[in-house]
C-alpha cells in the first residue's frame, strides 16, 4: 500500500513539473543560462543592445527572465551591463523588473529611473548574472567578455 503511494506521489510530482512549461522553452530568442532546482535563467537575445561602445569599455542593456518554480510565475529583469575588458571587471544594474504568468500576461511592472536599482559586481566569480553578461556580450560582438574563454576558442577582439 505504502509503495503504491509513493509511487502515485512520484508521478503526480512529474506531472505537475512537466505542467509548467512556459513561453521561455518554446521560443528560440530565449536562450537558456542556467538552471538549478529553484528556476532557470534566460536571456532574449533580441534585447541584447549596445548602449557604449568605447573600447576597452563597453555597455550593454538586456533582458534577462527567471523562472522560478513553485510560484509558476516568471520574473523579467531589464539589466545594464557595464564591462571594462582592459580589466576584466562587469557590473551589472537592474533598471526594470516585470512580473508574467506562464503564458507571458504581464502580471506587474517596476521601472527604476536614474542611478538607484541593485549593483552587482562581478571579479572572478561565476554568477548568473556573469554568465548572462558574458552571453550579452557574445550577442553583441561575437566575442566572450571574458579574455580565458576566447583563448581557449581562439577568438580575438
């Protein structure tokens, strides 16, 4: 009896998690950066936009989605990307932030205007939003942000 319970309560865990498929999973702009038990992290490559382009420094603003699961709802971040490639340092700003349901209807909506929202700085630590911003800048100029990566791929600035 025991073991049919467990096994009814495994198969309605999977069905619940395959229920949540979003509009992030079925289009192709989404690409996926990360996933762990909680969500999964996206990008929409056709947000990608270069604001500064003065070498070694860079700006870039993106969309950036996280799914998190439980809650079935999706958070969208409009992030700032602020990169010195001389250094190596990428900092990042988040300038909006939406609320969606699973079908992509806007549930809520922030916009932070000036210089307040949250920083986060990134030196050498691997973070979402390092790889989101790394991806951001491969977007915009065919070229990772960080210097390691291009090495080991040959490509060159």
């Amino acid at each position: 009896m025991i073991k049919r319970i467990i096994i009814c309560a495994i198969f309605l865990v999977c069905m619940s998690a395959s229920i949540f498929a979003s509009f992030l999973s079925t289009q192709s702009n989404y690409y996926k950066v990360h996933s762990d038990i909680e969500g999964t992290w996206y990008f929409d490559k056709n947000s990608v936009k270069s604001v500064r382009y003065e070498p070694p420094y860079y700006a870039i603003r993106s969309d950036v989605y996280k799914e998190k699961y439980g809650d079935e709802q999706i958070s969208k971040l409009g992030v700032l990307f602020y990169y010195d490639y001389e250094l190596q340092v990428m900092k990042s700003r988040i300038i909006e932030f939406e609320k969606y349901d699973s079908y992509g209807n806007l549930l809520s909506s922030v916009k932070k205007d000036g210089p307040v929202g949250t920083h986060i700085y990134h030196k050498g630590e691997t973070s979402v939003f390092d790889d989101v911003g790394n991806y951001c800048f491969y977007n915009c100029y065919h070229i990772f942000f960080y210097k390691e990566w291009n090495q080991d791929l040959g490509l060159h600035l």
